[in-house]
C-alpha cells in the first residue's frame, strides 16, 4: 500500500462504502461503541480517516468542537453532503503527517484506519503525538490474534489483500509497544467476527 495507490483504491470505494461499512455488523458495531461514549463542548475531538462519516451519524455532533480528516477527496466529499450545516471542520490531510501542534486533542476516534493506511506506526504515533495528556484515543479495527501467530494461508494472501486496500495481519500489540512509554490500554475488547475488529480505548500519561 502507498498514498497514491490508497486514494485511488478509495475513490473506487467512495460510492459503495456505506452499503459495506455502514451497514449489518458494522453499523451494529458503531453504535456499541458510541451509545458508551459522551462528548461535551469543552473537549477537542479528532476523528481520524472519518471515511464517509459513518462514525460522526452516531453521535450527537451539534455545539461539539469536532476536526474530521481523510487523505481521500472523494470519501471526504461524502461525509460533508451528509452533514452540509454542522460546524464540523472537515480537512484533507494524511493521518501519518498531520498538520496540527503537539497536544491539540482530548479525544481521538480511529475507526478501520490503522489497518488501511500504508504505515500504522506512522499514523498511531501522530494520534499519540496530537493527543493532550490524559486525552484517550478510541479505535474500531481489525487485528491481528493477540495470542496466535498469523497463520500461513493469511501469510500468503496478506499482501494480495493489501492491494485491496486493507492489511489483515496488523498486530496492535505491536504497535503499542512503540508508544507505550506515553500511553496506557484502558479498554481492550472483541467487538466482532470472534475479536478480529476489536474496540481498543488508550489514554496518554
């Protein structure tokens, strides 16, 4: 995966994303995790890799200090027709270099976006960067097992699967030990398909 490949593969998405993303399971999944989660005015919220804003539908986003940025115009484009009045601040920007100081952000919502872009680490150590101290970043995506190693058949077809857009063998522990002299796990749960998406809540120390 790299950025040019990426916007094009989700120019071809843009149309169709919801009917996958926003629906069945998914759109199931999104609403457990944000029928839990209260934003106030005080708070900066960041919603990273927004897509087509399926996750800003389950909220109630009006009076709310709200930043949403994708890399893709098109699926970009989508989540604005859908909330043509809010004060919701839409940028396009890369989730790996994003222009914002250090410490902007009391809560970060990623959701299906570590697994998409095309370095991980990049994009989780600018959420961990932008984040304010005892801030909490919120993901919704697919791992990785934390106790199994990835098994041959999805070795084989990991970078096939990867040309669709998406990797199927990121590992958040990996991840996280890259950060975790900044952050703590607050929550750590299977949400779907038997763990593969998980529900992860981390704080900043």
């Amino acid at each position: 995966m790299n950025n040019a490949w990426n916007k094009a593969i989700y120019k071809v998405w843009s149309p169709v994303y919801d009917k996958f993303f926003n629906s069945g399971r998914f759109l199931n999944a999104r609403k457990k995790i944000f029928q839990e989660r209260t934003f106030n005015r005080t708070q900066k919220v960041l919603f990273v890799g927004v897509g087509t804003g399926a996750d800003l539908e389950q909220i109630h986003h009006n009076g709310l200090d709200i930043t949403a940025i994708d890399f893709s115009p098109e699926m970009l484009n989508k989540a604005k027709e859908k909330f043509p009045n809010s004060s919701i601040h839409f940028i396009e920007m890369d989730a790996q270099e994003m222009n914002f100081p250090d410490e902007q952000f009391d809560i970060i919502v990623g959701s299906l976006i570590l697994s998409v872009v095309p370095d991980a680490d990049k994009c989780f150590g600018e959420m961990s960067r932008v984040l304010k101290k005892e801030g909490e970043i919120i993901l919704f995506d697919k791992f990785s097992s934390k106790a199994k190693r990835l098994s041959l058949i999805k070795k084989i077809i990991r970078p096939f699967i990867k040309v669709l857009g998406t990797d199927i063998g990121l590992n958040f522990e990996e991840l996280f030990a890259k950060q975790k002299a900044k952050l703590r796990i607050k929550e750590d749960a299977g949400i779907m398909f038997n763990g593969m998406y998980r529900k992860i809540i981390v704080t900043k120390q």
